[in-house]
C-alpha cells in the first residue's frame, strides 16, 4: 500500500545483527524499504540492535520489548524472525497472524507440533513468508556445486556429509576460492 517496505525484526541476538548487515547490503540493489523498528525482550540487545540500525540506516527504529506491541504497528509490512530456535515457529505464526509478510530464520521448528502450527497459519493466510537457508547459499557450498557440475570428480555415485567442526559456528572462510564478506 506505500512506497516503501517497512521491516521490523524480532529478536536481535547475533544473528539478527547479520540480518541487518545482509538487508544494507541490498539496499545497494533496491533501497525501496525502511528499517523501522526492532523488539527483543532484553533491553541490551534491543539498545544494541536499534543503535546498529541508526549506524548503518541513517536513522534509528523504534524499540519494542514485546513481539504483540511492534505486530500492532499499522505500518508495519514486513517482519524478520531472529529470536531463538525454539521460538521460530510460534513467532512466525504470531506474525502471519497479525498480517505481515515475515522472514523466519531457520530451523522453522523444533516439534512437530510447533511446525504443523507455522505450517496451517501460513497456508490459512495471504502473507509472503521465507525461511532462513544459510547454508545452503553459502560459498563453500557454492564452490562444491560448480567442482560438481565441472566434471573434475568424474562420476559420483554416492555423497556423505558430516558437520563436527569444533571452532566458531560464524567463522570467515580462509579460502582464496571464497569470497568473504567483511
């Protein structure tokens, strides 16, 4: 209904502040959005998180405590999903609820109790919703894809994956083949 998107998110933990990060750098592609506010139960990460969005947007959102106070925002179109995964898919059903599209950091769910609810709250509503899938865009996944389809592995026949790294979850990749964000 206006011309510009405006975003809130909920939850503004470390994950939330990557999301910022990653909507200002495609600002650069399509600039017809505002950040308008952000909520989170604790007061040092919502300070935190609104003085981050000041920094980077020019202009510092809204602060709520509570998810029910920023879903009431008239203006409000859009709404990111950071909090804890285990409040995803309630969150994201909270939101859908309330008539705004969302963006839901993954996993969507932890039973599936909690999934079924996110599952029939988006399909009973109209809102566009997409769920959070890191890495499955990541460069090092993007750098396997195209070893893959080159043909330098000759015919594969069977793939196994594991994931035991022990070290830092959000680690910069020291690759020269993976272009890092700084």
């Amino acid at each position: 209904a206006n011309d510009r998107i405006q975003i809130g998110q909920i939850g503004c933990g470390d994950r939330a502040f990557g999301l910022r990060r990653m909507l200002k750098l495609s600002a650069k592609k399509d600039p017809n959005f505002d950040f308008r506010s952000v909520c989170d139960i604790w007061s040092v990460n919502r300070e935190k998180a609104a003085d981050h969005a000041k920094q980077i947007f020019g202009v510092r959102p809204k602060t709520y405590k509570y998810s029910e106070e920023l879903l009431a925002d008239p203006e409000l179109d859009a709404v990111m999903v950071a909090t804890g995964d285990h409040q995803h898919a309630r969150m994201l059903a909270e939101v859908v609820r309330a008539g705004k599209d969302c963006y839901c950091e993954k996993p969507m769910a932890n039973t599936l109790e909690d999934a079924k609810l996110a599952r029939d709250t988006v399909f009973a509503g109209k809102q566009i919703v997409q769920m959070g899938s890191q890495w499955l865009s990541c460069p090092y996944q993007q750098k396997v894809r195209e070893i893959i389809r080159s043909g330098k592995l000759g015919k594969i026949t069977r793939i196994e994956q594991s994931w035991n790294f022990n070290g830092p979850r959000w680690r910069i990749p020291i690759d020269p083949d993976i272009v890092s964000r700084p």
